[in-house]
C-alpha cells in the first residue's frame, strides 16, 4: 500500500510519500481500505517528535480514517453490526495516514448516509474528544454556558455544533473578526476576538456576572488562572491541549471557596473499551442529529494524500477554519 511516513522528526517537508506492506487485523478489528484521513493536531506533534505512539501502535501518523471495511474478525463485525463493504469511520491510534487501515471495530462508526468519505473522514477524532471532555468529564446541561478557546479550530467548530445541538449557549474565542463571524455562522451565541478584547471580562459581561458553566481549553499555559477567573461557581475546566506551555499558576483559594472543577484528558492512550463506550454514545446521542442536519461536517481544505506536507504547513499557520482532510 501507499503510506505517508514520518522520516525524521522535523518540518513538514519530512512527511514523505512511500510505500508499505498491506497490515493485517487481527482479532476484534477491522481492515479498512481508507478514502480519506483527517489531519488533527496531536499529528502534526508527532512529526515533531514531541507525540509518542502508543505501544503496539503504527508509527505512521493520522488518527481518523474513513473508507470500506475489506477485512476482519467476522464474529466482532456481527456483534457491532457490520458487515464486509460497510462504509464506516474510525478512531485509531495511528497509521490513517495510509490506503489500509486497521482499527478495532468498537471504534468503528457507520459513516453517515447523507455524507461522503471525505465528510466523514472529518468526524472522529473532533467528535470522540468533544463528546468525551465537553460532556462525560465536564458533565455540560442544556441551559448552561460553555466557553470554547479556539472556535475556528477541528475541535472548535465540533464544540460549538454539539453544545448548541445539547441545548446549550455558546461563547467563543477566536483571533480575527472573519473567524468570530464564522463561529457565529456555526451557530455560536457570542464569539470574542482575543486580539482584541479581554475574554475574561467578556465572558463576564456577557453572561451577566456569573461566568461560563464550562470551558473547554486547549491553550493552558497562563490562560488557566485567567478562565478560572471567567468560570461559574461549581464550574468546570477541562483542558485538552497546552499549546501555552504546560505551567500554570491559580488561585487554590477561589477553587475551594467556588467549588470549581480542574480536569482534563488525552484521548490517545486511552484503552479500547473506553473508546468504544464513547464511540457508542456518538452513536446514539450524535449521529441522529447529523442525520437530521443539525451538525455537520466543517471543512476547510481536502488536500491529495501525498502533499500532506502541504497540509500540516496551513493547520500551523492557523489560518484554516474546520478540518483539514486528506485523500486517497
């Protein structure tokens, strides 16, 4: 098979085109001949050297595919409801960035009617992690106010489509008017310029003095002690990247006195079993409201697998909006 390689830790350019044996899966996994592969962050860390694979993990980069199942454990496949020729997407933990996939089946999602390989290809990694920090750790309600740093981004546009979808407002942060407007486009209730304003004191006066229910994060860093101040009493935090640097200094005291929630997470290392339960809850909660046109893919540039290069080079330069995919 063809595959994108990481030949040294480096620049985008150390994304090379090569070729691979076909892998084989093996038992409670599927063997996916892959359309189209989202390019997400935690990506671009391991090219740099600084994102460990997993133990047993491809070493090829790429972490959602979608595509058609050509392969796998028929007993499994059964039990989850698939069959040989499904069309389906997937959370891996490596080795999307290749023509064949192997990934276990509970993290196999059916790939929605009404969408393409590419669309699809877009969904797992943004949907695994908002549902699983935005909703199981940060325990978000209809009614409430969630504040996402970083709307413009995969999972930015994700938080923002899923939030609105469970009920809630939305507030947002992004670095330029365009993307403020696009946020909104998406259904935000609020989108601040960081560049601009202070979301601290934004936030404040947009929720009249009572501050965010829940803040998702991907900065950390100095931002930390600054959402704490932004955040509700009995609110929550959750952090998901440190794109700021992982020192943060708080307020010990305001965490006790308000009863405020500190947590975060990586999706990555995590066990089948617990991406499985999430990919389940996808099922159910979320791919109905896909079905129904209330969420969507939000993708800002599909680009040929072999200029992945190329596509690393734009997600950090930052000036997309939504997903960057690529295709086979």
């Amino acid at each position: 098979m063809k595959a994108i390689e990481i030949l040294r830790a480096g620049a985008p350019e150390v994304l090379q085109l090569a070729e691979r044996p076909d892998p084989v899966s093996g038992v409670g996994e599927v063997l996916i001949r892959v359309a189209a592969a989202g390019v997400n962050r935690p990506d671009v860390l391991q090219r740099k050297g600084l994102y460990p694979v997993p133990p047993g993990a491809s070493d090829l980069p790429g972490l959602e595919v979608a595509g058609t199942i050509v392969a796998g454990d028929a007993a499994a496949m059964a039990q989850a409801g698939f069959k040989l020729g499904d069309r389906v997407c997937a959370l891996v933990a490596g080795g999307g960035y290749a023509q064949l996939c192997v990934a276990p089946v509970g993290q196999c999602l059916p790939s929605p009617a009404g969408l393409s390989d590419i669309e699809a290809a877009s969904l797992p990694e943004t949907f695994f992690t908002v549902w699983s920090n935005v909703f199981d750790r940060a325990r978000l309600q209809a009614g409430e106010t969630l504040l996402v740093q970083g709307g413009t981004s995969g999972i930015g546009v994700t938080a923002i489509q899923l939030a609105k979808a469970a009920g809630a407002k939305v507030i947002v942060t992004a670095g330029s008017d365009d993307k403020c407007a696009a946020c909104m486009t998406l259904g935000a209730d609020h989108a601040i310029n960081y560049r601009n304003h202070d979301f601290v004191a934004e936030v404040m006066r947009l929720t009249g003095g009572k501050g965010a229910d829940v803040i998702l994060d991907m900065v950390a860093g100095d931002y930390v002690a600054r959402e704490l101040e932004c955040l509700a009493d009995d609110g929550r935090l959750v952090i998901i990247a440190v794109q700021g640097g992982i020192d943060s200094k708080i307020d010990a005291g305001a965490v006790l006195r308000r009863r405020l929630t500190i947590t975060g997470s990586t999706l990555r290392p995590r066990p089948v079993a617990f991406k499985a339960a999430i990919a389940a809850a996808l099922r159910k909660n979320v791919w109905p409201w896909i079905d129904a046109g209330r969420v969507k893919p939000v993708i800002y540039k599909v680009f040929p697998a072999a200029e992945a290069a190329q596509a690393h080079t734009l997600m950090e330069s930052n000036q997309h909006i939504g997903k960057l995919v690529l295709s086979w």
